[in-house]
C-alpha cells in the first residue's frame, strides 16, 4: 500500500506540474499531505513537516542571499566582458557557445557543489543567451547533465560520497571503474550540446548573428532590455569583480559555511554598489521577486520529501521495484537498480536515496554475491533526474537565474535527461563498471 501510494505521489506531482493545473509550491506540498491523511498517518503530519523543513531550512537561507548577491552582479554588468570575448570567439554560433557551455559546465563540475557551479556557468554564459536570443533553458539543460555526470560520480561529489559511506566500500575502487564510463557520458554531452545549438541556430536569422557579433566586436552599447554594456570599468567593478573571484575560491576550498560567505559577500556587493539606504532597500525589493520564490520552493520540497521519507513510502517502492525481476535475473540487479535510481533520484533528497534506499538495493543485491561496489555505481547514475527534480536544491538557484519555471524547465529538458541517463546506464554496462550477468 505505502509503495502505491508513493508511485500515486510522485506521478501526481509530475503530472501536475508539467500540465500546469498548479504551481510547483502547491503542487509539492499538497499532494504529499493528500496522499498522507489517505494513508491514514495524518497525525504524524506536524512532525512529518517539521523534519523535512529542518532539512532544506540552510539551504533556503543559503538561495536567498546567493540569488541577491548575483542579482546586484547582474544589474553591474560585472559578466559583460567575459560574454563579449566569447561571443568573438565563437563568432556568435550559437553551436560553438553551446558545445562550449558544456566544456565549461563540465569543468565546474569537478568543484561538487551545483550551487557554484550553476552560479559560475550562468555568469559566464547566460548573456550571451540573452543577447543572441538562445532560449535560457538551453544552458540549463546542458548544466544540469553536466553536473549530474561529474559531481554526482566523482568520489568527493555530494552523491557519491555518500554511497561510498553508506556502504563502507573503497573510494578507489568505486572510482576508477566508474571513470571511463564518466568520461564517455562527458563526451556525450558535448555532442547533445551540439545538437542543442543546432537547434537553437535554426531559430535564430543569420542576420541577428551577425549584427550581434559586429556590435560585440565593435565595443558598441547595447540599448533596451540588456542595458549598456561597461566599456570602461569604473572602482566598482573592479572590487565587484575581486570579491567575485574571492568568494567564489573560498566557496570551492571549503573555507567557510557556504551561507555565511554569501550572507557577508551580499551585504558587502550592497553597500559597495548602493551606498545610500534607501537605494539597498529599493535593490532589495527588485531581486526579491527572483529570490522569494527559491526560498519558498525549497522549503515546500523539504514537505514533499519529509512526508514522502518519514512514512516508509520510498523504501516501499524500492522494495516494489527489485520484486519486479524475475526469477534466474538476479545478476540484472545492478542495472535495474541504476533504472530506478532515475525515478527515485527525480522526486528524493539525497540524503534520503542513498541513506534510506540505496542500502535496502544493497542488502538485496548481497543476497546474490553482487558487490557493494557496483551498487553504488548504479546509485549515482540518476543523478541527472535529481539534477532537474524537486528535491534538488541547486536547482531552484538555476532557475531563479534563468527566470523560468519548474514546469516549462522540465517540459524542456525531460527527454534530453531521460536520454542521456539512459546512456549513461549503457556506457556503465559496457566499461563494466556495472554487469548484467544472468
């Protein structure tokens, strides 16, 4: 009963959101509630709540101030000359800028933290997006495949080192066997960005590369919605600029809580942009239509996955699912463990896969002599699906960037995921680094 429910959940709140019949906040919150008072553990709600929420409250704190810091960077123009150089060297394609999103994604990738890097990529490449017209949900795409690839497999990546704790297993071990199917997932993603930047060149005229690529050259001034680009750096830029790079080397040597640097890095791009009072006020209310809605989300996430952990539901489906392979196929354990890792990774908190689902797979799979290893192999493969899901905190940053929804994001990049974690699974089985012995 708890495992039907579970799977009632989680396609409900796909369901919902895609189609648009509510926003992701209800849609998050109220149809794990439903399902809990259908169950019949309506009582345990308050308690259910108060954990989840505990969970995600630092990383709600930690969005707030981190969309509001790059929020003033982006009304600085601090990005401007990164986006011009690229554009020049890419001619305006909106190919090259694609593939080379992917180099750079994957690249950032290897810091662990998906706050950082989605920060660092958007930076880097979203008004170029912008100028040329690229829908944004293009480089969010590419981002999330890229960080779902790297940090979700590398041994100091946030998935996997807890798989590597959960089940007591070699870092080594894990690690190098998983590496060649890495690094083929790594060149598949830079081909789905090539097909992506087709795809985007086919939208945009020829005309408007041009005439962006010559402004761009030329050091003209963009007027309209993108504002005047800084052709000449004035004291602020250069301090937004050191305390950009600053904040951004202490975020990746783990110096100090990731919270506390964006607290203080905001409060300083603040008062050093907008000294007068009542201009930081005014600054406040301007980015708080982007950072509110992150906040809230992630807070109704911590809902969702409280209810959804606290009553069984999600080690119910895990049993649900290794009772589907039938008998004699036992050796097909690690490959249908990495198949559901996609849906459960999609809808759950890491925490919660690979601390409450992840040894359940394993203790299974023991049964048959399969090695802990491969298990936790299996396990981090769906972390692209968690790339894109509710539960994914650094999504929330993502979007609040792009400026898109969670619904359009996923109608956008669903089958792009689905696809490239497909393949991931296929690249694990032929480097071995997962087998399907029968």
């Amino acid at each position: 009963m708890l495992a039907v429910l579970g799977f009632v959940s989680l396609a409900s709140f796909m369901l919902v959101v895609i189609k648009k019949w509510a926003t992701a906040l209800v849609a998050v919150v109220t149809i794990p509630i439903a399902v809990l008072l259908i169950s019949g553990q309506g009582a345990a709600l308050p308690d259910m709540v108060a954990e989840g929420i505990e969970t995600v409250a630092p990383t709600a704190i930690l969005l707030l101030f981190a969309v509001l810091y790059f929020g003033i960077m982006m009304d600085a123009k601090l990005f401007d000359p990164i986006s011009r150089g690229i554009i020049r060297l890419s001619g305006g394609d909106p190919v090259k800028i694609c593939v080379g999103t992917a180099v750079l994604a994957l690249l950032v990738a290897l810091d662990g933290d998906g706050t950082t890097s989605y920060m660092i990529i958007c930076s880097a490449f979203l008004p170029i997006y912008r100028k040329l017209g690229i829908n944004p949900l293009v480089i969010a795409t590419i981002a999330t495949m890229a960080l779902g690839t790297i940090s979700g497999t590398t041994p100091w990546g946030g998935a996997a080192t807890r798989a590597i704790s959960v089940l007591q297993i070699d870092a080594t071990d894990y690690f190098v066997h998983m590496l060649p199917a890495m690094l083929l997932m790594s060149a598949a993603i830079i081909g789905l960005a090539y097909l992506l930047g087709r795809s985007a060149r086919k939208k945009i005229s020829p005309e408007r590369i041009a005439e962006v690529t010559a402004h761009v050259s030329s050091g003209g001034h963009d007027k309209g919605s993108e504002g005047t680009l800084l052709t000449k750096a004035s004291w602020r830029t250069w301090v937004n600029a050191a305390l950009t790079v600053t904040l951004l080397v202490l975020l990746v040597l783990g110096v100090a809580d990731l919270l506390v640097l964006f607290m203080l890095g905001f409060i300083i791009v603040l008062v050093v942009n907008h000294p007068k009072p009542s201009d930081q006020g005014e600054v406040i209310r301007s980015h708080a239509a982007n950072a509110v809605p992150v906040v809230i989300l992630v807070l109704g996430a911590g809902v969702f996955t409280g209810i959804l952990t606290e009553t069984g539901m999600t080690t119910a489906m895990a049993d649900a699912l290794i009772s589907l392979i039938p008998d004699g196929a036992e050796g097909m354990i690690p490959a249908a463990a990495a198949l559901i890792g996609i849906p459960l990774s999609f809808f759950m908190a890491n925490d919660a896969y690979f601390f409450g689902i992840v040894p359940v797979l394993a203790e299974s799979a023991a049964q048959y002599a399969i090695p802990p290893e491969e298990m936790a192999r299996a396990a981090v493969i769906g972390q692209m699906a968690h790339s894109i899901g509710p539960a994914s905190a650094p999504l929330w940053v993502l979007l609040g960037l792009v400026r898109a929804s969670l619904g359009d994001f996923q109608r956008f990049a669903f089958l792009w995921i689905l696809a490239a974690s497909l393949m991931y699974i296929v690249f694990a089985i032929l480097t071995g680094a997962i087998s399907v012995g029968l």
